[in-house]
C-alpha cells in the first residue's frame, strides 16, 4: 500500500508544493492536499497546520509543507503533538533530519531552495531512516518533553 503524505503551502510555496506533489504521485505515493490551491495571496498557518495534522492525527506517514522561507510553516507545524518539523534546504540537512531528530514534517523554503535541489532533499528525506542509539534517545527526551505540554 502506498504510503500517504500531506501536503500544505501559501502562495508563495504553491508552485513548488504542486511540483513536489508531481514528484510523489510519479514515485507511488499517495497524496492529500491540503491547500493552498493557487498562488493568491493567503496566510500559511492554515495550510500548515492542515497538513501536520494529518501527521499528528496518524491520517499520513509524513508531510511537506512549503512557505517563502520555511520558517513560518516550521512554527506552526511544530504547535502539534506528535510532529517534529524540520527546514531543509540542502540534502545534507534532509539526511540529518531524518537521521538524528526522526522529523515526519519536511518544511520546505521555496525562497531558498530550487525546485531541482528541492525535489533532491523531498527524496533523500523520504529515503533516510531515524537512526538508533544517542538519537533515538533524543527523540524519546522530545516525546516526554512533548507529554508535558500536550496534557
């Protein structure tokens, strides 16, 4: 069964959102969008937020989310319990996020980022497992933390 990834953009991340959703469904995955729906002006919290939810809900595997610098959409995605966010904006950073901090929310900055580098880092982010050990470790410090808050 093909795994199932949100996705969620403002205007200023319509563009690649809709190239990085071509990407996917060409590459068997299964996509919900969560908007935005074109390049009018709009406000990225809503989008954001809708697409981590599906995550923190357990509805996808993963999500992409994409705003002009990847930083607004890494705030609110992280208000979730059970998402942990990360901007990428090189393959290395993807490899790490994956690796160290076990992220299930790619941010993506449309600003900084190419649509070719950024169909190089959704690929190497999808592809890269969590690792064991100290990392893990760490990940399980941010679910406890996580419990806290999320009461």
């Amino acid at each position: 069964m093909a795994k199932k990834i949100a996705l969620g953009a403002d205007h200023g991340g319509f563009l690649l959102k809709e190239k990085v959703k071509k990407f996917l469904l060409a590459n068997n995955y299964k996509v919900v969008d969560a908007g935005t729906f074109s390049d009018a002006p709009c406000d990225y919290p809503e989008f954001g937020y809708s697409a981590a939810e599906f995550v923190s809900k357990k509805k996808a595997w993963r999500a992409i989310v994409v705003c002009k610098s990847g930083i607004g959409m890494s705030i609110v995605a992280n208000k979730l319990s059970g998402v942990r966010a990360g901007l990428c904006t090189s393959v290395d950073d993807a490899a790490s996020a994956r690796e160290h901090n076990d992220t299930n929310v790619l941010v993506l900055s449309a600003k900084k980022t190419n649509i070719r580098e950024a169909l190089k880092i959704v690929e190497k982010w999808l592809m890269t497992e969590a690792l064991p050990g100290r990392h893990a470790r760490r990940v399980r410090a941010i679910k406890k933390i996580e419990k806290k808050v999320f009461r």
